[in-house]
C-alpha cells in the first residue's frame, strides 16, 4: 500500500524514487545484455544495424563509423540489437536472403559475409548465448569486488533463539545449537537457511546439528546429531505488500554477531560464484514448483515489484543498490536462458535442434514458434502484473472508486 499512497499523494517524488532507479537500473543491465551480443557479433564479422535500449519512438540516436545506428527508446522495458538480415527485433530473418516486404531477395556475396544467418552454427550460437553469459559475468565481477572490498554478510549458523512451538523446537534444536548441514549440505553462515528452508516447504529435511556446550565452551563437534526437520509454510507480506511463501524452521538468527567477511582476490570471486549459483538453482527451484503447483504463481513479479524494490535498495545506499543490480542481472541473464521461443533460450534451441537434423528448421517452424513464444511471454507479462496490481492494492483501490 506504500507505493500506491505515494504515488497518489507525491507523483514526483514516487517518480524519483521509484522510476528514477528503476528506469537506470534496467537500462545499465539491458545495455550491457546486449553489448554481449554486440560485441561477439563484431568479433564474427556480423553487421549490426541497430543497437537500440528501450522500443517505439527514438528519443536520441547517432550512428557510428561501421554504420550502427545506436538510439535510445521511449518505451526503456528492454532493448535489442538488430544484425543484418534481421527483419525485425525478434530477430526474425531468412538464410535464403534480405526480406523485403513480403518478398524475400537473395544475399549479395558481400552480404553473406556480414549477415547473421548466414553465418556457421557456432558463430550464431555464440552471439545469441553472449547475452546471458555476460549478464552472469557481470554479476560475478560486481559481486566479488564488494566481496573484496566491502566483505560479504555473515553470522554463524546458530540458534540464538528456538521459536515454541515450532518444527525445529519439536525436532530437539535448543539455543546455541549450531547447524552443520542440511541434506548433505555444508551450511556456514545462516544466511544459507533461508532459501533452502524456502525450497523444502513442507518435505522433510535431513539436518546435521551440534549441541552448545555452553558459554564460551564451543560446541560437541565429537557427537553431531542428526534430526528430520519439516519446514512450515508461512505467507509473509513486506512492506509494499507484495507476498512471499517462507520456510520456517523456527531458529532465530544471531544477530549481535552480524559482520562483513572480507574476502582476498580469488576467494572473492569462489564466494561470488558461489552466490551466483546458489541464486540461480533457487529461482530454477522455485519455477519448478509453481510449475507443479507446490508453490503460488501469486509470488511471481513484474516491473512493478521490481520498481518497488530498486526503489527500496537505492534508498539504503549504493553499495546495497549495486547488490541488488548485480542479483537482477543473475536473473535476466538466467531468464533468456529459459528455452522459450523469442528468448535467447529459444534460438538456442532451435540451433541444437538445427545440430541434430543438420539442416535448420523450416522458417514456417521458426515463425510459428515465435508467434507461440510471443503468446505465453505475453502472458506471463500479464500475470505477473496482475500480481503486482492485486498486492499493492492497486485493484481494490478502482474497485471502491466504480462501485
């Protein structure tokens, strides 16, 4: 309800901070998606015609000395490079040759050489994957030096506090207790229980303890202790109003022994691959349960949480702001990952499909392929601001006013 009060009350100041950091924050990691595809394309002799972040009107534009047209967009909700041959930002286009209108002419020689289709399956492969490779770059490196410089977040796996009742009160964890593992795997900071206590909802856990052995005696690492933990499924609202299903175990953290570890060089970048990966199999995670319906489609987000969020990270610094980039772009990059057709994912795809055949697929295929993905991409659009919608409060608020 925050934002929706703002926004009625302050439009300009819930466009400074709201849509200021939003706006920047996607048109940072869009333009650096698509410089992935940029530069690999160059390196393969491809023409890039067009370089564009945002879509519609062009509000700003040049072009440069290899005859790239790079302009800025009204609409900033992506952006896209446009190779030769393409025949539009889909990246829909023919082998045979240049489409235009509704005919198709044949490549010039010297077209061949610089048009995408035209190109070996690896080059084209490798353009279309530099997207998202350099999403996940870019995260490892922004992550790995706040890891060196700033330290990465960390308090010990231990229960300063046992909730009662509650499934790890039941399961005999008693304050101080400190957590070993979780499924087989090693826990060391608490921080690493939350998004897998989130991931188990409801299915039982195979958790490695340590009794306390009291004040300042350490703990019985000789007699580790193992227990079958349950997590229960909570609904929590934050303050935009936007819900989430946690995990609770029932232990709280110990905060009073909060601190920043800072890493040395190679240690920073093992840690930020580390948070990358823990990042991108928890969000697979996730989808494959609202895939099975083991999780509500209800915590599924669009720009409008994402606003609210850069939003909320830009007001508690730079350094917070910068992790929350750096996290956002994890999931784009992982996102045009997805095989869906018009995504980075799809192309893949298809070229793996075109590597097994030996021949690509039918450009009747292709398009329809792309009218598909465009149907659902759409609308998943359409639910996940639905979602945001809903949350923030923001239908029931035109509800009240028509009735």
């Amino acid at each position: 309800m925050e934002m929706l009060n703002k926004l009625l009350s302050t439009p300009f100041d819930f466009i400074k901070d709201y849509g200021g950091p939003f706006i920047f924050v996607l048109a940072v990691l869009v333009f650096i998606h698509e410089w992935g595809h940029y530069i690999i394309a160059r390196l393969c002799g491809v023409k890039i015609e067009k370089f564009s972040i945002g879509f519609g009107r062009e509000i700003w534009g040049r072009n440069d000395k290899h005859g790239t047209r790079w302009k800025i967009c009204m609409i900033p909700l992506g952006g896209y490079v446009q190779m030769f041959g393409d025949s539009d930002p889909s990246s829909a286009g023919h082998a045979e040759g240049v489409k235009e209108g509704d005919t198709v002419r044949s490549y010039t020689e010297q077209e061949k050489k610089v048009a995408f289709y035209t190109q070996p399956l690896w080059k084209r492969a490798a353009i279309v994957f530099a997207g998202p490779a350099i999403n996940y770059i870019f995260a490892i490196f922004v992550l790995s030096a706040l890891f060196m410089t700033q330290g990465q977040p960390y308090m010990p796996p231990v229960a300063a506090k046992v909730v009662e009742p509650s499934a790890a009160f039941d399961a005999g964890i008693r304050p101080d207790d400190k957590i070993v593992s979780i499924n087989g795997e090693e826990i060391t900071r608490f921080q690493d229980l939350r998004p897998i206590t989130d991931m188990n909802i409801g299915k039982e856990m195979e958790v490695k303890i340590v009794h306390s052995l009291g004040p300042e005696k350490g703990w019985d690492d000789a007699n580790p202790v193992m227990l079958k933990i349950t997590p229960r499924k909570i609904v929590k609202e934050d303050r935009f109003g936007f819900r989430h299903e946690v995990g609770m175990m029932g232990i709280v953290s110990p905060e009073s022994a909060f601190e920043m570890q800072k890493h040395g060089f190679f240690s920073s970048i093992f840690a930020a691959l580390g948070e990358t990966w823990r990042i991108t199999t928890m969000t697979l995670k996730a989808l494959g349960q609202m895939i099975i319906g083991t999780r509500s489609t209800d915590e599924l987000g669009g720009i409008l949480r994402i606003g609210a969020y850069a939003g909320d990270f830009a007001s508690q610094g730079i350094i917070a702001f910068i992790t929350f980039a750096a996290l956002l772009s994890i999931n784009l990059g992982l996102i045009n990952l997805l095989p869906i057709p018009l995504l980075d994912g799809g192309h893949l795809a298809m070229y793996a499909m075109e590597m097994v055949r030996g021949k690509p697929l039918s450009m009747q295929v292709q398009e329809y392929a792309l009218r598909v993905g465009l149907v659902f991409l759409l609308g998943i659009m359409f639910l996940a601001t639905w979602n945001d919608l809903v949350q923030l409060k923001v239908v029931d608020y035109v509800v009240k006013l028509i009735s």
